[in-house]
C-alpha cells in the first residue's frame, strides 16, 4: 500500500470555505488524508462541520484556540503536513509564516477575484500577506494579471478556474426550496420583492466611520444603509409589497444594525447565520446591494441583480464585475441617472416588472479537482508543476 498523503487546511474566515470545501471533497476522494484546522466556534468551522455529510469522505477536523494561531503554535500543528493550504482571509499571513518556518510549502486558493484586495490594501500589503505562498490558485487571466501588477512571481500564479463555482453550481439546484425556506422562517411573504443590503463592513468598529479606512469611499456604509431602510420604510405597502434584508458577517456586532434595522418597521429582516455562508439569505432575495463586498459578486454568479452602491465614491476604477458584465455600479459620476436608493426603491415598489431578473452566468465546474491535482503532482514532484489548465 502506497504511502498516504496528508495536506492540512488552516482558515478561520467563512468567504474561502466556499472554495476550499469542493477541493478537499477532491483529495479526500483521492485517499489524501485531510485535516482541517480552524477555530472553535469560528464562522468557518461552522461551514466545514456541515459540509461532509457522507463519513466516509469526511476530513478531520481540528479545532482550536485562539493562542493556537501564534506562529510557533501553528508550525507545529502544521508539521506533519505534506502540504499546507489556506484561503484569501485575514488569517492567511500567519499560516504562511508558520509553515514557511518549518520549510512546508503552502499554498493559497482565490474564491473570488483578487482585484478588490489589491486596490483596498496596495500591492505592499498584499504582497505581505500572501508572497510566502507556493502556489496562488487563481480563477482567470485577469487574476492572475491583477497579482503580476501587484508584484507577484508569474511562476506562482496558477490558473484553475474558481473552486467556489462548484460549490455554487451544487447550491444553485436547492434555490427554490431554500428561498421558501428561508422566507417561511422569517414571515416574510412569498410575493414579496425583497431588496437586500450586504453588508461590507461592521458598524459596531468606529474605525470603519473614519475617512482614512481603506474601504472609505466618501461616505460612511451606515449612511448607505439608512437611506436603504428609509427607503424600505416609505415604500413598502404596495403590491407586492416591497421587503428589506440585511445581511452581515456572523463575526460583526450587531448593536448598530440592530438599533438600526429596529427603527425601520416590520419589513425589514436581518441575517448573519453562519450555516450556508449567506446563500439562503441570497436565494431569498429579488435584487442586492452593497458598497464593496465580496457577498455582492456570489450574488451576481447566482443569477441575483447586483448593484454596487457608493453614491460619493468620485474614483475611476470598477469592480471587476462590472468590467466583466456580472454588476452595475451607482457612484457619484451616475446617481443622477439612478436617483439613489430611494428613487430605485420607489420605481421597483410602484412597478415589480422593473426588476432586471437575470438568469445565473454559466458556472464553469471542474476547478476544485484542477486544484487538487495540481496540490497532488506538486506533493510527487515539487518543482515540475507551472500551470494547470482552466
């Protein structure tokens, strides 16, 4: 019998499970011996405890503390591993670090484009979060162009496709049964138009109200959210009656959404289970907003109309999504056109047919088991693998 492969996969941040589930379904598949490590009680670890549902195929998972996630700590936890992978979360540096100090490649899978990250934080920051990585699987050549821009070695990027489309495409045959679901649960009318706010950042952080932030563009997001829910608030007795839902991390705090979302009446519901990254809440939604969240993007691949919204934003550039047709954008160069959330709000209340339903881009499957392949032939030779095709 041949020797067993182990690869270790340390996230604590929810947005990657999405893209590293569909690859660890590939290498355990595969006889890879797989552990999981992540917090106790982390978004994350919620995500991957219901994603294995067939034992025999299930990875180990490892959960541990938060004094576990020191480099030293980690490096040890990391050194039977032949090899290492992580997502594109805030966790991803110090995984680097502590393999890379016990000399075990590791390697970084993209759930959704790098673009945003790399305008957010600068090439500097991001080269020092991910420039110790092995391997960076990215979804397309306008990633892997965006992270050469940024400084990264061309012999590191690989282009498989996105893992997370998998993950989607599989999510995408439920919609029906999970939107019922989830509007049964939260009374909210199966007519209904529910207009959805995605929540980039957590309010309860006063640095996020600051204009130096780098997620600042000209306004503070609760300003945003307020004219969401006032505009909810004054338009939402028609018929069909016209609901609003947000939609946040289950790591943010809750007290200013909540007083928030408290003031706008009883059509509005709030979400942030961890169980399903948000998807049901999606599915259950008719069209979304957002000022830069990567939430926004999964919606578009799923078929949702998505608009990003930062009516004081004056900058040039577009999101990738935009660029790629997924997304439109209301900044301070096109809100006359649009007339802000109120006016968009009010012209989807007084006439559903309004509503620019879209069907779901093609999901392009087969990139998780690209990625564990490439993981696979790396493991047996460690210099022979450049690219993998997407």
């Amino acid at each position: 019998m041949g020797t067993v492969r182990k690869v270790f996969v340390a996230c604590n941040d929810v947005g990657p499970t999405n893209a590293l589930i569909p690859v660890i379904q590939c290498l355990v598949s595969q006889g890879v011996e797989v552990r999981i490590i992540t917090k106790r009680d982390s978004p994350a670890q919620i995500h991957f405890a219901k994603a294995f549902p067939d034992k025999d195929l299930e990875p180990t998972l490892v959960l541990t503390q938060e004094q576990s996630w020191r480099r030293n700590t980690l490096s040890m936890m990391l050194r039977d591993a032949d090899r290492v992978l992580t997502g594109f979360d805030q966790t991803s540096k110090t995984v680097l670090d502590a393999a890379n100090a016990i000399g075990k490649p590791a390697a970084v899978v993209l759930e959704t484009w790098p673009h945003l990250a790399v305008s957010t934080h600068g090439a500097e920051k991001m080269m020092s979060l991910y420039g110790k990585a092995s391997a960076i699987f990215v979804p397309d050549e306008d990633s892997r162009s965006c992270l050469l821009r940024a400084g990264f070695d061309d012999q590191h990027l690989i282009i498989t496709g996105n893992p997370a489309h998998d993950f989607y495409a599989g999510a995408l045959e439920y919609r029906a049964i999970a939107r019922r679901a989830f509007r049964l649960e939260r009374h909210v009318p199966e007519n209904a138009i529910v207009a959805t706010w995605l929540m980039t950042q957590d309010l309860d952080d006063l640095n996020v109200h600051q204009s130096d932030h780098p997620e600042w563009y000209g306004i503070s997001e609760v300003e945003c959210v307020k004219e969401f829910l006032e505009a909810v608030k004054r338009f939402g007795f028609g018929t069909p009656p016209l609901w609003g839902l947000v939609r946040q991390k289950p790591s943010y705090g809750t007290k200013m959404i909540s007083t928030l979302g408290s003031q706008a009446g009883t059509s509005v519901v709030f979400d942030n289970e961890p169980e399903g990254h948000g998807l049901p809440a999606l599915f259950a939604s008719d069209i979304v907003f957002g000022v830069s969240t990567s939430m926004l993007d999964t919606a578009a691949l799923l078929g949702i109309p998505s608009i990003y919204y930062r009516p004081a934003y004056t900058g040039l550039e577009k999101m990738i999504t935009t660029t790629l047709g997924l997304t439109t954008e209301v900044t301070a160069s096109n809100i006359g056109d649009s007339g802000g959330l109120q006016e968009m709000l009010k012209r989807l209340s007084e006439n559903p047919e309004t509503l620019n339903r879209v069907d779901p881009p093609v999901l392009r499957k087969g990139a998780a088991s690209r990625v564990a392949d490439a993981l696979m032939e790396m493991i047996a030779a460690p210099r022979s693998v450049r690219a993998a095709t997407g």
